[in-house]
C-alpha cells in the first residue's frame, strides 16, 4: 500500500503540470492586462517558480506530517473541504454498491440455474448492456425521463439526509441506480460464471443425491464456495464506484468528492487536487485490505500469519 500510494502521488502531482495553464492564469484571466513582474510574484507566492521536484518534495513533507494542504481558491484546508463533502459521496457509493450487490447476485444466481434458458438469455443481454451504457448518457437519460418527462422525481437540489431521509433518499435514487448499473451487471457476470464452476462439482451433486432441496443446494452448498471470487470483485467495484462519483455527481449536481475534484481540476488547485485523489486512493486501497481480510471468514481453508 505505501509504494502504492507513492506511485499515486507521483503520477497525480506530474499529470496535473501537464494540464495547461496554472492557477495564475486562471486568476488573472485570458484578456487581463497584467505585467511580467506581477505574473512573477504571483508564482512565487503559490510556489510555482520552483523546481518541480522541489514542489513535490514539500508537498510530501506536509503529507507526511498529515497535513494535506491548504486549498489556493479557498483558503480553506483540503481536510476540512474533503470532510464537509464526504457524506454524499459514502451515501452514493453506499447506495450503489447495496443496489449492485441486491440486484447482481440474484441475477447471477438465477442466470446460472437457468443455464441456457430464456431467463439466462435475458440477463446476459442485460449485463451486456450495463457494461456498455456509459454512465454521463445514462444519467442524462434518467434525469429527462423521470425528473422532466415523468415528473416522479424531483429536482436536483441537494437535502441533506438528517434534514429530510425521505427527500434525500429521493434525490439520491437515479444517481445510486446510474452508478451501481454497471458494477451490477459485473457482479452478475462473475456470480453465474462461478457457480456455475461449483454446480459441476462432485460435492454439488452428492449433495443433490442426499435428498436436499435444489434451493438448499444453491443457496448453501454451492453459493458460499462461490463467494471468493465474488467478494473479491464487488470489493473492486466498491473502489470503482468511488472513483465513479466524479461523473454522477457532475452528472445530477451532487456535492461530493468527485465534484470537489473537478473543480478543483477547473481552477487548478494543485493541493486541493492532489490531496483529494490520494484521499481516495487510500480509501480503495483500505477497501482491499478489507476484501482481503474477509477471505479467512469465508474459506476456513485460508490462515492469516503474524
């Protein structure tokens, strides 16, 4: 995880000087007349007249005293803007990966007893096309036909969950369903394929020879032997998904994270930026370790050592 997030920095901190323009031209403006000396001190007030390999190593001195920064739009510190705008972001993601999970599993499941029948044909199509939808035109989509055409939701003006639960659930619905559609379609594909690995097995069917019913078989014999690859890939899809925020909530005007990150690409706030993308990227990786731990629960076959 350390040389991981090290690798995350490096690309983060070099990808953004790449981006053209600095946060001085975004301050000054395309058609503003101002002098070289200004231009000048400007950069050396937000350090940009140094090496950048100096910048970065400030940078990582901060990090390591855990200060993340100071945000150059604001003025505010990148923790205090991160924390104020996380909730959404953990209730979106929560909600898509409950969505996922809810609807992918049994998808799978009854695509896998049903192999080759009409039903499987269906949920195949159907995962194909969660794939291949791509989330900013789906969620263009739900917003014309339910939110304008239909009129069963309402608009997108952000409610905080402890101010109203049920608005708030409201509005959160359409971007949870954008969001988890394609993890969803993921953890379908992945639950048919390995159960249908175990279902040809010789404990399935010794099982089936006992008398047990096919529910029971399904649902405890070849399900929890199932589980692994499928833990493993909706833990992954947990950490796409907060990635994925960043469209969604530009998408249907949610302020969350992934929206802190594009504005602050828009205004090129470099701490603002780089702080925020490590802050997710040690939560996927926290995600993981997480998944990770959950196989010895599953798989009594698997011993963790000190």
């Amino acid at each position: 995880m350390a040389l991981t997030l090290v690798g995350v920095s490096v690309i983060v901190f070099l990808m953004l000087r790449l981006v053209p323009g600095t946060v001085v031209e975004q301050m000054i403006g395309a058609d503003a007349v101002v002098s070289p000396a200004m231009v000048a001190e400007l950069k050396r007030f937000f350090g940009l007249d140094q090496p950048w390999w100096r910048q970065y190593a400030i940078w990582v001195g901060s990090l390591a005293h855990g200060d993340l920064g100071t945000s150059w739009r604001t003025g505010k510190p990148v923790i205090a803007l991160i924390m104020e705008r996380l909730p959404v972001t953990l209730e979106l993601t929560g909600l898509a990966v409950a969505f996922s999970l809810l609807l992918g599993i049994p998808a799978g499941i009854v695509s896998a007893t049903r192999r080759d029948g009409a039903v499987d044909n269906v949920t195949r199509v159907g995962t194909l096309l969660g794939l291949s939808v791509p989330v900013f035109w789906q969620g263009t989509m739900l917003i014309l036909f339910f939110s304008i055409y239909l009129r069963w939701m309402p608009p997108v003006v952000w409610v905080d969950f402890f101010t109203d639960p049920r608005r708030n659930l409201t509005i959160m619905a359409l971007p949870a369903l954008c969001l988890g559609t394609a993890s969803a379609a993921n953890i379908a594909r992945i639950t048919r394929s390995c159960l249908l690995d175990v279902l040809r097995s010789e404990y399935i069917r010794t099982a089936a020879a006992k008398g047990l019913t096919h529910r029971l078989v399904v649902l405890k014999h070849a399900l929890k032997n199932a589980l692994i690859p499928i833990v493993t890939v909706a833990g992954l899809q947990m950490g796409i998904l907060l990635g994925g925020t960043v469209v969604v909530e530009e998408v249907f005007t949610l302020p969350g994270v992934g929206r802190l990150v594009l504005w602050s690409i828009y205004q090129r706030d470099y701490p603002l930026t780089q702080s925020t993308i490590l802050f997710i990227a040690v939560m996927f990786m926290a995600i993981n370790l997480a998944v990770d731990v959950l196989y010895g629960y599953l798989d009594p076959r698997i011993r963790y050592s000190a």
